[in-house]
C-alpha cells in the first residue's frame, strides 16, 4: 500500500499580528512550521502502516522553497520513506485552483497512491479547498473533516466530525483523506530514532519543467481567485454579567439597563 502526505509549511500565527495599515500579516520575527493538521494527517497514516497486513510505504510532498526541504526531513525522521519537493518560482501566488493543479500532476508522476492524507485547512490561507480539489482531479473518492481511521476486514473505517455529531462511514481505497486539527497526537520526531535516515536521504526536488506543467495553470496567471483584504477579526466588547441573587433581581437589573438603552420605553 502506498500512501501520500501532501504538508505545507505556513507562519506560526500563534501569536501573530496583522499590521493596521497594510491589513498583511507581520511575519517578522514569526517561525515557520509544518501546517498542525498537516501533521495528524502524518500520524493516521503511520497508524494504517501499523493495522494493515501488507508493506506500508509513506511519502511526503510539499510546494514551497527550497528552506522547506528541513521539514521534509523532519517528516522522515517521523516515518516518511520518500519526500518531493516541488518548487519554482513559478508557483508563487497560487490560489487553490492552481496550487492543486500543481500538486496532483506531481502526484500523479510519482505513482498511483492508494491513499493521499492531507490537513483538513492550512493555518494561512485556512480555505480547506486544497484537498477536495485534488479528489476531484485524480477521480478518487473523498474523506474531508476526519478524526479517526481504522482498518477493519478489508476496508477503512472512518469517523467523521461534522460539527453537530461524528459520521462513520466505510470505503476503499482509493481515496484522499483530510485530517482534523487536534484530532490525533502528532507524531514524534524521536519515537523511531530515525535522525540519521532523515540527515541522509535525498530529497527529490521537482519542477514545473519536469512535470511538464501549463504555465497558464500555475502561479498567479493560473489563479481564479485573488485575496483582495486581510484584517484582524474586530474584537467585540466584553459581556456584563448580573447576579443579583435572585431571578426576579435579575430581570429587573436586565429591565433597568434596557431602559437606560432606550430600547424598552
């Protein structure tokens, strides 16, 4: 069997903060990482390797610059076999559209995957197209918001968080999968002591011109959608809290304010 994780580096925006004037989000001095849910992504595929009665190879791919082939490494010091990456200049700027363009032909010219994990949205752009879109152009089936996988008599079990419940619901393969934030532990870079592996293996680097891709697909030219603002959320003002000690003391305070409000008369 063999399964593919799509990851993306993104800026930590644990503390990030948007500048007022450019509405664009500060980055100096903010770290880069490997997109959270990317990574639960990673871990369910490492579980599968575990359950399934055949050999398991798991690979990584990412679109970005050549700093991100750290991360790649460190998908391999956590079980990765093989990493891709796909890089160019020409990919800057890419909206969903593009950016799975680009990632599913690179997909395709590795080899037809049984399963292909990803997260279910990226910290930066957060619009969770990514993965859909990449079901949609190599045919396969799609499993989106997953929190838990397991397999049992010749198929996959998966559970689903829908916001209102948690939908079960089995297939096979093949199929793209993406992964919830915080629905799995992520994996450790130490637990398999791997260090070496990681430091060692070559790093398959592909290119626009080596996949044989359309220039009018990719980058900014290939994109159908262009980010027109970023802001900050507005902060809304703090709730009051009344506890007069009684229901009826209540729902005078409540009355009492309403009228200072003018909106009861």
């Amino acid at each position: 069997m063999k399964i593919l994780l799509l990851m993306k580096t993104v800026p930590d925006t644990t503390n990030a903060k948007i500048d007022p004037e450019t509405n664009n989000l500060i980055r100096d001095g903010i770290k880069t990482i490997i997109n959270p849910s990317d990574l639960c992504g990673l871990k369910f595929a490492l579980n599968i390797s575990e359950q399934v009665e055949e050999d398991v190879q798991i690979d990584v791919l990412t679109m970005g610059p050549p700093s991100a082939e750290k991360f790649l490494r460190d998908c391999i010091q956590m079980g990765a076999e093989e990493a891709y990456l796909l890089e160019g200049l020409e990919f800057k700027g890419s909206d969903t559209i593009a950016t799975s363009y680009a990632l599913a032909e690179a997909a395709k010219s590795i080899c037809d995957y049984d399963i292909i994990f990803t997260g279910d949205q990226t910290t930066d752009g957060d619009t969770g197209q990514v993965g859909p879109q990449i079901a949609e152009r190599l045919g396969m089936n799609q499993v989106t918001y997953l929190c838990d996988i397991n397999y049992r008599d010749g198929e996959f079990e998966v559970k689903r968080n829908i916001g209102t419940g948690v939908e079960t619901i089995k297939l096979s393969t093949p199929f793209v999968a993406t992964a919830l934030k915080g629905s799995v532990n992520k994996p450790s870079k130490f637990a398999l002591n791997r260090d070496e592996i990681a430091k060692e293996k070559e790093i398959h680097v592909l290119t626009a011109s080596s996949l044989g891709l359309d220039p009018d697909k990719l980058g900014q030219k290939g994109s159908l959608t262009i980010v027109k603002d970023l802001s900050a959320p507005r902060k809304s003002e703090a709730g009051n809290i009344i506890d007069t000690g009684s229901a009826k003391g209540n729902i005078k305070e409540v009355i009492k304010i309403l009228e200072d409000k003018k909106v009861l008369v």
